[in-house]
C-alpha cells in the first residue's frame, strides 16, 4: 500500500510540473492582435513562365540534396493571380515582401486588413535577396519595425503572421531551427542572404510575410520552404532584416540593389585540404578561382589562398564570406587575412560592384594524343582550351583507378587537373614532374575543373 501511496505522489508531482511548465509557455494573443493590422495580403497577376527564383545554382555547382525540390519548385512557371504576403513598413503606404511574390507582374493588389483593396506600383526589386518594395496610394498606416539586429540564437520563440493558401492573416509560431543558414544562389559562387532557419508552419502563400520574436520585431521575412509535399514540413527560411534595411534603403533611393564584389569562386576547407594547407583545423573559404581583372586578382588573391577574415569578421566556412562581401559598399577599402601555403598574411582589397550574371558559354576543348598513367590512380591527356571560358590549359583525366588516391580523393573522368601541391600543371610533363616529387602518406591539395568549376580536395599517396 506504501508503494501505491508513493507512486501515486510521483505521478501527481509529474502532472503539478506538467501544468506549471505549460503556464509558463509564451501567451502570443497580444503580439498578433497588435501587429496584424500591419499585414496585407497580395495578389500578382498576369506573370507566366519560368523565372529565376534567385536561389539556383551555377552552372556546376552541386546543390545540396535537400534544396533540389525548393529550386524546382520555386522555378515552376507561376499561375495566374499567385498570393503572397507582405507587410507595411512605412505609414505612407511602403510595402514589404518577396521578389518570388511579384516577380514580373503585369498587375499588383494589395488588401490591408481592414478590407481594403489597393493596387500597387512596383519601387525595386532585388533578386539576389529574394525581396521587392510596394508602395500604395494611402496613408496614417499601420506599420511594422524591422529590427536593426536580429540577436537571434537557436532555440528562441519565433511567430510568423501571413495568407497560407489564401487564409488571411493565420498566425503559426514555433521555434529558431538554425541560423546563417546558406542556399546556393543562381547568381553568383554562393549566397548573399544568411537564412535564418525555423521549424514555424509556413506554407505557400506565407512568402513575404513577417516573422516576429516575442518583443513584436520584425527579425525576418519568410521566403521559402523545402518540402517533398509543397506543404510544411517544419524546415522553413527568412531573410534577416538587418539584410532587409539595407535592400530596403536602397530600393528606396535607387529602386535598385549595389552589392560588393570580390571576383572570387569559393569552397569550403575540409580537414584533408586544412592539413595540405597548413591550417590548424578546417576553417576558412578557400579561393578555387579568380575572375580575372576583378578585385582580388588586383588586389593579389591567388588561387589556393584561404580567406580567413574579412574586416573584423572570422571565417569559418565559405558561405560566410559572400553576405559579407555583399553587404560592402563597392569601392570600400578592406582588410583580408589569408592562409597561403601555410602562412598568415594581410591583403588590402578595394571591393568592386557585383555585375550581372554573365550568359554561359560552352567551352570546346581539343585533347592531345599523349595518355600517362601515375601512382595516384589517374590515366590522363593533355587538354587545351579553345573556348572563352574554363582553365587555360592542363591535363584531362581520362580514367580513375578504384580505390586509388585519386578515386579516394573524388576524382572522376573528365576532371581537368590545373594544380598540384600548389604547382601549376599546364601539360603532363609538368604533372609528371610534380607527381614524381610527392611523399607517401603526406597530405596534398589538388586543383581541378568540374563542369567549368575550380574544385580542391585532398590527396593522399598510401603505402
């Protein structure tokens, strides 16, 4: 009977515990009934066709599998009178919200939530950031703050407000999922926008829409999803609005977006390339290719340098860098620290103006009759460019041996080799000169071409 006496006291302080902690969860009426009125539901009509969502990735860069169906998605030809969401920023009437929303929209409505119905003239729009700005004819509008620094971290109580499906104004709450989050982008090595990640329900329609902290900020705008469904799966993106001020600013002004530019094609360092280089562990965004006549070929970046901090900022991994960069004003003076060849060192960089993407042009090669094979698994040809684009010169690799140092190291067929141990390979009489030079069980960085990207990785010569 004591037994019983005891369990049942256990049970009954479990269930105490359970009610206090569920009292003690964030009570968000207050939030949502104050900031409501400040979202709009918007509706773009007339767009059809395909278009560029913003977030692809260039041609050769590999997509994180878990991004495939958001790009598809998001690249799908768009239907007659799309929704979306947006929220007023500014009393006489600007509008906040997604680019993918409005896109090339012949015709722009806008209901406030008092019913009312606007059209809207389009101010700017920016691609790269995945955000456009409205402005209606009205004013003493309800408006929202956006907050100058997010001061997010992983774990805290995030509420979103939008149109899902259409359904005015449903409000979804859960929790910050991860921060700085990157997604390739189809304009440029890597992604301008540092995705703030959360597991809060956002389905289509929510896209341009706020996402809140529990103080009533604004700390992000809602952009994307991935889903297998098309519906929530808990993995859900928004753009930070420390971003969004400077897009905004400069929408405002210029109805366009000026973004810094470094001329520089990134990966990140994994533990084999941190000890070929001598790095104390992996860290950094490593430079696999300069564009030429660019800013950090001026300033003296070298392929092979790992770009360790920019200003005052650490570098941890290569998505780090891009937002950084493009946060630059262009023609800004920087300091960069670079690893090269194991080195630390300053370089002064003088931060050009993003371009536009440039078209993509098939480079045709011609490759010499002259094969070598080595001890690193290969069996190679000389390769020369004659396309405008692509390395200049090197060695094809033709065949890769199963479980050489080669194949350990990812090679394939088709790779182009243009560095070895921080070697320029121009033919295979420099390969074969290098290679002939290289010590077992020692760590080396190798440089190829993939599909027209510059990639680096690690390989080992094994007993």
């Amino acid at each position: 009977m004591k037994r019983y006496v005891i369990l049942w006291g256990m049970i009954y302080s479990l269930l105490i515990a359970g009610f206090s902690h569920a009292e003690g969860l964030p009570d968000f009426t207050d939030l949502i009934e104050r900031h409501s009125p400040a979202v709009v539901k918007i509706t773009a009509v007339g767009r059809s066709g395909p278009r560029s969502s913003g977030h692809g990735a260039p041609p050769g860069q590999p997509i994180p599998e878990i991004f495939r169906e958001l790009l598809e998605q998001r690249q799908m030809p768009r239907e007659q009178g799309s929704l979306g969401t947006g929220f007023i920023i500014d009393s006489e009437g600007y509008i906040l919200t997604n680019d993918h929303v409005v896109g090339v929209a012949n015709e722009i409505k806008v209901v406030l939530n008092d019913q009312r119905e606007f059209e809207a003239k389009l101010v700017g729009r920016d691609e790269r950031s995945d955000l456009a700005l409205l402005k209606i004819d009205a004013k003493h509008l309800p408006t929202l703050e956006l907050a100058k620094n997010e001061n997010l971290k992983v774990g805290q109580w995030v509420v979103a407000i939008g149109s899902p499906y259409g359904l005015d104004y449903s409000a979804s709450a859960g929790i910050v999922s991860a921060i700085g989050r990157a997604i390739p982008s189809a304009h440029s090595e890597s992604t301008y926008v540092p995705f703030i990640q959360t597991d809060v329900a956002i389905n289509p329609g929510n896209s341009g829409g706020p996402l809140f902290n529990l103080k009533g900020e604004v700390v992000g705008i809602n952009s994307q999803i991935f889903s297998p469904t098309g519906s929530s799966v808990g993995l859900s993106f928004a753009i930070p609005s420390s971003l969004a001020l400077d897009v905004v600013s400069q929408l405002k002004d210029k109805g366009r977006v000026d973004r810094g530019w470094l001329g520089v094609y990134l990966q990140d360092v994994d533990k084999g390339l941190a000890n070929s280089m001598g790095l104390d562990k992996a860290r950094g965004a490593l430079v696999s290719d300069v564009a030429e006549s660019g800013p950090a070929d001026k300033a003296g970046i070298q392929v092979g340098d790992v770009i360790v901090k920019f200003q005052d900022q650490g570098i941890n991994h290569s998505s780090d860098l891009p937002h950084l960069v493009g946060r630059t004003r262009p023609n800004t003076k920087v300091a960069m620290t670079i690893m090269r060849k194991g080195k630390e060192q300053i370089i002064q960089v003088k931060v050009g103006s993003l371009p536009g993407s440039p078209d993509e042009v098939q480079a045709q090669t011609t490759l010499s009759n002259n094969t070598s094979k080595d001890l690193l698994g290969l069996s190679l040809v000389g390769f020369t460019r004659t396309g405008p684009n692509g390395p200049s010169a090197g060695v094809q690799v033709k065949t890769v041996k199963p479980d050489s140092p080669a194949a350990k190291a990812g090679l394939k067929a088709g790779d182009v080799i243009t560095q070895l141990a921080f070697n320029e390979i121009n033919n295979l009489n420099d390969y074969q000169k290098v290679v002939g030079g290289l010590k077992k069980n020692e760590s080396y960085a190798v440089r190829f071409y993939r599909e027209g990207r510059a990639v680096f990785r690690s390989i080992i010569i094994e007993n």
